[in-house]
C-alpha cells in the first residue's frame, strides 16, 4: 500500500526524470471508477495533455500532481495500490522495480500513459481501482487535497501545536495515524500525556526522513522496525526478542509489541483480554492476486488435499491400480446401499399413505365382520335350543 514515502519518491522521480519535457502523446483508459474528468472523455482527457510541458510535479499526502505550462492539471490520488513507473528507471525498490524490456508495456493496469518528447515513457497504474485521476484547474483548491491537514514532511506541525491537536481526539491513537511510537494502538489520542505526544511527533519525523533515505526500500529499513515482522503469523513473530501481537483497529489489522506498547490509564481496564487472530487475507499494502491467480492456487491446494486422501500399500508407497480398484468398491457399496435405502423409505412411505387413507374403512369392516360373527353364533345357539326341547316333548 502506497504511503507518504512512497508518493514522495515518485514525484521526485517524475521531478528528475520528466520536468522540462513535453508531452508528446497520451492515453488515458476508459474507466470511470478510477478516471473522474468531470465529464469529459478518454479522448478529450488526452487532448487536454498533449503537447503541454511538464513544469513541476507536487504531492501533499498520498495525492500527487503534475504542474503544466497551463491548467488543467492532471492529479494521481493513490488510494491502495495507486503506482508510477516511468519505463527504464527504478522509481522505489519498495514493492515497486524497474520496468524490463521483457514486462508487459504499457501495463493493462495503466489508467494514464505519458510519452515525452525525448522517447521517456511513464505510467499511473491501479490493480485494485481504488485510486482516483483528476483533471483540475487549481488541485490545492478542491477536494479531496483542500481538506487535507499539514503535510508530515513539507508542513510538519510545531510540537506544542500538535499536543494541542492530538489531546481533542478521542478516537484510538492508530486509526487517527496509523503509526506507532512505544503507544498502544487503542490508546486514545487525547488520553496521551505531552511526553507520549512529543515522543510520537518525534518519530513520525524521524520514520518519514528514514524511509525516503532509503527511497521507501522496506529492506534497509531499521531491524528494530515492526514492518520487518508484520506479515508473519501470530505467535512467530518477534523483534528484538519480544513478541508481536495482532489486533483490530479502525477496521484495520495492527501489529503491536505488548511488551512495549502498553494501555494507560482507564482503557487499561478495557484491553482485550486475547489478541484477535491475523486475518488470512492479504494485507492492505499487498496488491490482489488476480482472479487467475487465486484459481490455479485453489486448483493446487485440493490437488493436495486429494493425493493426501489416496489410500496407500502397506509400505508408504502409492499403488494407482489398487487405489482405483479400492475407490471403484467403495463406490459400488454406496450406490447399493443408497438404493437399497430409497426402496424401504419409499415402501415405509406407501405403507404409511395406505394407512392413513384405508384405516377407517378397515376399522370399520373389521367392527361389521364382529357383528355377523355375533349374529350367527346366536342363531346357533337359538337354534340348538329349540331343537333340545322338540327332543324333550317327543319323550314324554
């Protein structure tokens, strides 16, 4: 994820790359979520460029600009994976390298191709389309740069006057700068002493210098720095010997060292008793992998997953023919007992219908059949009776 640094280097690679020059030719994609040209075209964005020398380039935050010799004026807002890459020259070894002869150019990700009269190209990229192209008469004076505060580096703010900021802020200390300096990163910002502010406006000046020292290459980046850390899994990560915990803040993964960032005061009594575990998504400052490449690496894990679930001969090895032939079997029983099963739940279930409709004319038949039993064996035994006594009289 680009940061202040990393804009930084940028523009002063357009700065000693480009400045002087004219643009000779420009295209401009035809995307909307990434293009706002108020209005106008593709085409006219282009129009609008050709021919115009670059003056100077400009940043404030993550928003960059490039001055020409007359308004409009083209400016970058960076977003998430916002990049320039001017073809040829290496404009920060951060996440970001040199394009090759063999690299695809210009990148299908380019939003704004820029050729120079002098054959230099570069380019404005966005993989995830969060970034933001302009076309403004006067960028400081709109949105979104207008209602950015003080630049950490070109307006750093006086101490006493950033005391006095941070202690009317009552939201946790990293989702107001998502920066640290030995201070938890749910502390809120207006519980901070003067010394903790002092020291946290010390260091955001000191990490700002070291980074573009380095022209934001993460790898020259102090041992001690938690960034060195941050991508490893929960309960492997360490610096300097001491354990590096994962929590949420400000809807963002944070990684803190306990051990030296502790919560002060009332919120003491509030920290989360566990740490939350590190999401299993890539983090906001890696790029996407396309929607190919987290295909083919779904496609590799159940390929994995089913060669573990082969069965295997006594002595380690895989055996194909017996493996087949097993799974064949295993198959075969299914199928019988699935079949097997669907004839007695649908027996049970005619068994059951025929009941239910049948029961009261069975009930009934069953109480008439009881009735001429009855019947008949008193007949019998009237008939008996009368028979015993014609018997009787005929002696007498």
């Amino acid at each position: 994820m680009p940061e202040l640094p990393e804009v930084e280097a940028a523009r002063r690679a357009i700065e000693e790359h480009c400045v002087g020059k004219k643009i000779k030719r420009s295209i401009v994609a035809d995307d909307d979520k990434v293009i706002d040209a108020g209005g106008l075209s593709p085409s006219d964005f282009q129009a609008s460029l050709t021919g115009k020398t670059i003056v100077a380039a400009c940043r404030k935050g993550k928003n960059m600009w490039l001055v020409l010799d007359s308004p409009p004026f083209p400016s970058f807002q960076f977003g998430m994976a916002g990049a320039i890459y001017i073809k040829g020259v290496a404009v920060t070894k951060y996440r970001r390298s040199m394009v090759n002869d063999t690299d695809e150019w210009p990148s299908k990700y380019s939003k704004v191709f820029i050729e120079l009269d002098d054959g230099l190209e570069f380019s404005f990229t966005d993989k995830r389309r969060f970034a933001k192209v302009r076309l403004l008469e006067d960028p400081e004076s709109v949105p979104p740069i207008s209602e950015l505060g003080p630049d950490a580096l070109t307006e750093p703010m006086q101490v006493d006057e950033f005391v006095e900021s941070m202690s009317k802020k009552k939201i946790a200390i990293k989702a107001l700068l998502l920066d640290q300096a030995r201070i938890h990163p749910l502390q809120i910002a207006s519980s901070l002493s003067k010394e903790q502010t002092e020291t946290l406006h010390r260091c955001i000046k000191e990490v700002i210098e070291k980074a573009l020292d380095v022209g934001a290459d993460g790898s020259q980046f102090p041992s001690q720095w938690i960034f060195h850390s941050r991508e490893k899994k929960p309960g492997k990560a360490f610096v300097d010997g001491k354990k590096i915990d994962f929590i949420t803040v400000g809807g963002r993964t944070s990684a803190f060292v306990p051990e030296l960032q502790k919560l002060t005061g009332k919120q003491l009594a509030k920290a989360p008793s566990k740490p939350r575990k590190k999401s299993n998504k890539n983090s906001d400052d890696e790029e996407e992998d396309s929607g190919e490449d987290k295909h083919a690496k779904k496609k590799g894990r159940n390929t994995e997953l089913q060669a573990k679930r082969k069965p295997k001969t006594s002595d380690g090895n895989k055996d194909d023919g017996q493996a087949k032939e097993t799974v064949k079997m295993t198959k075969t029983k299914q199928i019988k007992v699935k079949e097997t099963s669907k004839k007695r739940v649908k027996a049970s279930h005619e068994d059951d219908n025929e009941d239910a409709e049948d029961s009261p004319k069975k009930r009934a038949k069953t109480t008439k059949n009881k009735h001429e039993k009855v019947t008949e064996t008193s007949k019998k035994v009237k008939t008996s009776q009368t028979n015993l006594q014609q018997k009787r009289k005929a002696k007498k």
